[in-house]
C-alpha cells in the first residue's frame, strides 16, 4: 500500500511516471502520439457498444476502466470514497458533451495534447493556445462567482454505479459478444491498442496516481492564473519531460521514431491551426466550468462523483454525435459540420457560464 | 470572525470564495469543507498568504482556521 505523498515531489514523480507509460503504450500497441487520450478513448468505447457506426474507431479501451477502477480503489484505501451528486447534472452532461465537440476537432484530450507535444507534433502547441485560452475565459467566470451549486451525499449505488458500470464493460471487452464492436485489423486507430491486461495495468496505475496527486490539466493552469499555485502544472510539464525522454530513448532503442518535430504527417493529427485552438479553446472552457479535465473526470467517478459520471456521459454521447452527424476531424482536417458545432458550442458554454455566474454581488 | 461554508462545493470554488473573503486582509478566517482536495487546495492558499492554518476533522466535514 502507498503512503500519502505530500507537497509537490509526490505530482512530480506521479507526472513522470505516467508520461513514460504513455509513451510505452505507443510502443506496445496504442496508435501513435496516442499512449493516453480521455477523449479519443471515450469515443472509442463509444464505438465498441455501437454508439457510432466509424468503424476505424470502435474498441472499448480498458485505459478508461483502469482509470475508474484504479481511483475508486485508491479512494476506498484512503477513506475518500464519498458518494456525491446532485450539482446541477444536466448542465454537466451537456458540458462533456462540448469536451468532446472541441476534442474531437483538435483530436485529443489535454493529456493527448501533452503526449503530440512529447512527441514533437508542433500542432499541439496551437491546442495549447487555444486550451490555454479557454481556462482563461473560464477562471474570468470562476472570479465572478460561477457556480452550479452544491453536491449533496448520496446513497452508496449512486457513488459505487459507475466502477460497476466499468467492470461490465470491461466483461464485455473480454467476452467479446457478437453486439459488441471492434475495429478489423489495418482498419485505423481503433485497431491499434496494446493488449488488454498491459492497458488495464496502465488505466490502473494512472487512476490510483491520478487519484492520490489530484492531478488536472484544468487545475494546473486554472490554479497559475488565479492563485499563482504551480503544484498541479508541475506534474504536468514532469509528465512531458518524462514521456519525450522515454519517446527519444524508444526511437534510439528500436528505430522506430516516437519523435518527429513538425506540424505535417503526424499521427491521428490535422494541421489546421485555427482549429486546433478552437476546438481545444472549446474543451478547456467547458471543462474548467466542470472542475476539471476528462482524466479528473474520470478520477472524480471513481471517488464517486455521480456529477462526473454525467460528464463523461455526455462525453459519451458527444462521441456518438460527432460521428454520426461528421463532427469529428480526420488527418484531412475539420470538417464544416465540426466547424459549426464547435462555434454554437462555443456560444453554448458561454450561454451556461453566464447565467451561473453574477449571482454575488462583489463586497 | 468571516466563516466560509464551502460544504458540498468542489474545487476550485472553496479556493475562489477563501481568495475573495482574504481581500478584506482580516487576521482571522474560518472555513468549512467537506472534501479533501478542497482541504489540501485552501490549506496551500492560506500559506501562501501568510495565514497559519489548522484544520479540524469531526465526520468528514474539515475546519480551517487561518490566523495571521
């Protein structure tokens, strides 16, 4: 058993440590530049229950169910499972639906963009921008009061639900009926993953530090901005370093590369950069308005977090959605449908950050 | 004494309504959590701010006391 870890060494080595399992989950069998993707892996599980028809994207990825399960165990250990819920849960599934419109144009998650970055897609560097941007706009909302009020306890099953919900996925993954999708060999990313006990192993391992560490890609710039607190960025830029040293010893080791500087011909990646920064502009303000990225999402569930759980279902169903009506980028680019979307989601969260916020009058 | 009842609201907002009460540059805060990130995100915040802090426990609900 872990002890608590204190201070920020505790994100640091928990940051680097998840960046060199990203890298290696490229190496054993994620697509490329893409060892971890909340959203990408929450589309994929999407297309695996038949959500979606994309058959090049359909495997339900035991990354997620490890992150799930891993946290909820390391809350149980910690006495910080606590059954929670009731904080405006509609509002937060349409949120999640919003991460994945602006995801899916930008073709990642904050983590992903991490991973391009280590993995030299200068691309990346304009969903920083936009990402960064979207904090800002959120944290200007926070300092006005923003709020979808209170969580209130709930009972056991409500908090305990989604891990179960896992576990069934998971059974479906490995039982493998006849309902349940996956991508043909050759047939695109969804084809493309490690074996299933290696990535459950890694969902596991990056739950439980996840988990321990508090560690958000939202929290980490929304806490430089409003409170100049740099704990939470820390583990983040470790997990950078960390999984671009392990992508350059990987490419000196096995001559294959895991690195390549440029913004063209990089994996599961569009060069479009005013689109890269709105899509992700998108994902990071509906998510600081959430709380949190995809992975503190995903982290929060497990702790029991049912306002969460309805986040990452409207991720969920944002996935279907964006397949089905051609809302999803490709390496080709945005598409003019994802365009709109991310334009009237834009407007959406604005709409929602508004009417929570200017509710206290400033002393 | 300001007492902030941040019971229920997860982070940041226990963080946000602690920055916003430390405006008014008093000695003495109380704040009421119930989660622990909350606890560990305002603990690091009133630090930061020169307060000492203790924190209290009775059943899951967290008092923070800042003092200067």
């Amino acid at each position: 058993m872990k002890k608590p870890l204190k201070n920020k060494l505790d994100i640091i080595i928990a940051g680097g440590i998840i960046g060199v399992i990203a890298s290696l989950l490229s190496l054993l069998g994620n697509p490329a530049n893409m060892g971890f993707c909340i959203a990408c892996f929450i589309r994929d599980t999407a297309g695996g229950l038949g959500l979606h028809q994309a058959a090049a994207v359909q495997y339900i990825r035991p990354e997620i169910i490890g992150i799930v399960i891993g946290s909820f165990a390391a809350a149980l250990i910690r006495k910080e499972f606590s059954p929670r819920g009731g904080s405006a849960p509609l509002t937060r599934f349409i949120l999640g639906f919003f991460v994945m419109v602006g995801g899916l144009m930008f073709l990642g998650c904050p983590f992903r963009m991490i991973v391009r970055l280590a993995g030299g897609d200068l691309n990346a560097l304009l969903g920083l921008v936009g990402f960064a941007a979207g904090i800002g706009v959120g944290a200007f909302f926070l300092n006005r009061g923003f709020s979808l009020k209170r969580t209130y306890k709930q009972p056991l099953l409500e908090g305990a639900s989604f891990s179960v919900i896992q576990v069934i996925l998971f059974a479906l993954l490995i039982s493998a009926p006849a309902f349940i999708y996956f991508t043909e060999a050759g047939g695109g990313p969804g084809a493309k993953h490690a074996a299933v006990a290696i990535s459950l192993a890694a969902g596991l391992i990056v739950g439980i530090l996840a988990q321990r560490t508090r560690l958000c890609m939202v929290g980490g710039f929304r806490d430089m901005y409003l409170f100049k607190d740099f704990r939470l960025i820390s583990g983040f830029i470790a997990l950078f370093v960390c999984c671009l040293i392990t992508n350059l010893i990987l490419t000196a080791v096995t001559g294959t590369s895991f690195f390549k500087l440029s913004f063209a011909d990089q994996p599961v990646a569009h060069t479009d950069g005013l689109w890269n920064a709105l899509g992700m502009f998108l994902l990071g303000f509906a998510s600081i308005l959430l709380g949190g990225c995809p992975l503190r999402q995903l982290v929060l569930s497990g702790e029991g977090n049912s306002d969460s759980a309805m986040a990452i279902l409207g991720m969920g169903i944002g996935a279907a959605f964006c397949h089905n009506f051609g809302l999803a980028s490709s390496a080709k680019g945005p598409t003019a449908n994802g365009q709109i979307a991310v334009i009237i989601g834009i407007v959406i969260v604005l709409i929602i950050a508004c009417a929570n916020s200017f509710n206290k009058k400033k002393d | 004494m300001e007492i902030i009842d941040a019971k229920g609201l997860s982070c940041p907002e226990p963080v946000v309504l602690l920055k916003n009460a430390m405006k008014s540059g008093e000695h003495e805060y109380t704040l009421i959590t119930d989660n622990t990130t909350s606890k560990e995100n305002t603990t690091r915040y009133g630090e930061k701010m020169g307060y000492t802090v203790s924190v209290s426990e009775e059943r899951g609900i967290f008092t923070l006391k800042f003092t200067k």
